[in-house]
C-alpha cells in the first residue's frame, strides 16, 4: 500500500463513519483477540503521533529522534503536507517490530501506538476553522482477525480513560490542522530549499523537540505556536530579500 493507497483507504474509512460510530461511552462493540498476529504484520498503515513517539522513546530510555531513526520512516503527506511518522515493518518477515514471534504478543503493550491499542476501531475527527468539533469512534469494517464473541466499551477495550486519549487526539489533530495550513500556505510561495528547511523544521517541532519536564500536551500546543512564529520569520526574510532584488 503506498502513500496515495493509505490517504485513500482512510478517507473511506471516515466516509463511511455514520454507518458504524460508537458511542465512546455507552455504545458496545463485538471483538476478542486470538493472537493471531495478522494485525501486527505487513502493515504500513500504522502512523505514529508525538504522545506514541515520546511513550515508546520513555520505554526504550531513548531519545524520540532515535526511535523514529531506528523504527519507523518519515514522509510528507500528500494531502497534510505535514511530516508524517510510520512504523517500520521488519524486513524481512513483515511483522511489528515490537511483537514477540513465539506467541504474537506485544513487547511494549503498555507502550504500543495508538493505532494498535484501539484496534479494531478506528477514530476520526470534524475540523472547523482549526478547532476540533466533534471525535468519534468506530468499528473498522475491513477487519479479517478477531471472534466477534466479545463485548466491549470503548473505554474498557482501550483501558485509559476517554476524556484523557480525547485530549490527546484533540490536541495533535489540531496541531496537524496548523502545521498543515502553514505548509500548504508556504508551497504555494517559496521554491524547493526552503521548503526542505521548513519540512525539517517541522518535522522536528512535531515529534522529536520535547523534554521530560513538562507535559507533552502542553509542548505540542507550544511547539505549533512556535512553527506560527518561525513562518512568520521567514515571510518576513523572503520578502525582504525579494524586495531587494527588485530594487
């Protein structure tokens, strides 16, 4: 599955939303793991927000540059023009790096991504004028593993609370709506060099500029109204040496 193959699949996915939401917390849903490790294996739709990055880089004692360096592979989105973070398959056998190959369990359960620990549901947003408006939950409907033997809340499948992964979510869909339109805003003037330097830039400022002092929340929040700044900047230089030239 390739990038434009992804971003499809998901915009299918929250098309077809309405048919198959959950109440996060009164509605119910059917599911029971078999362990058959067909979720954790040949996928390269498993992306990775900062909150997954900083939790896994907290459970290796690593730096968040260094697991997105030895786990996963960084591309700009074809319709977010944002950098993107997908986990890496092995090579070699296809499966999540992170599962054990005697039983199919997950080495970092308490650590995994968040795309892995609500499987088999999906999650989307509504997006108006950068603020988020509605979060919803649903039951994938491509989903070939698992019994349907199973009932389970949204919230005790998932085993945290919903308000804190709604905050979560929250808070980077709407970082990813900033970083997003400033990108977007920034291909339609500059030329290739400065495009790289602003993808670094955010690439940085959206998963791997953060410390353990403070909350990760907060620093997502900061780190977005820093880009605002630093594009600011830039406009500003642009526009000076354009005018320059000119003269």
């Amino acid at each position: 599955m390739n990038k434009e193959q992804l971003e499809k699949r998901n915009e299918e996915i929250f098309r077809d939303y309405e048919n198959h939401k959950i109440d996060p917390k009164t509605g119910t849903f059917k599911f029971r793991c078999t362990q058959c490790g067909k979720c954790c294996s040949n996928r390269e739709d498993i992306l990775l927000n900062v909150f997954d990055v900083c939790r896994l880089a907290k459970r290796f004692k690593m730096s968040n540059a260094d697991i997105l360096n030895k786990y996963t592979s960084v591309y700009v989105g074809n319709n977010s023009r944002v950098p993107v973070v997908a986990l890496n398959m092995l090579p070699k056998t296809g499966k999540c790096p992170f599962m054990f190959t005697w039983n199919n369990r997950c080495s970092v359960h308490s650590a995994k991504p968040t795309v892995c620990y609500l499987f088999p549901l999906g999650r989307g947003v509504t997006v108006k004028e950068g603020r988020i408006t509605d979060i919803r939950y649903f039951m994938q409907e491509d989903v070939s593993c698992g019994i349907r033997d199973e009932t389970h809340t949204v919230e005790s499948w998932i085993g945290r609370s919903i308000e804190e992964c709604n905050e979560e979510y929250k808070a980077w869909a709407e970082c990813i709506e900033v970083f997003s339109d400033l990108m977007k805003k920034a291909e339609e003037v500059y030329g290739e060099k400065i495009m790289e330097f602003l993808t670094n830039i955010a690439a940085n400022l959206m998963y791997t500029s953060y410390t353990d002092d403070k909350p990760v929340i907060d620093q997502v929040k900061a780190n977005a109204e820093e880009f605002k700044k630093i594009c600011s900047d830039v406009k500003s230089i642009y526009e000076q040496v354009r005018d320059s030239a000119e003269e």
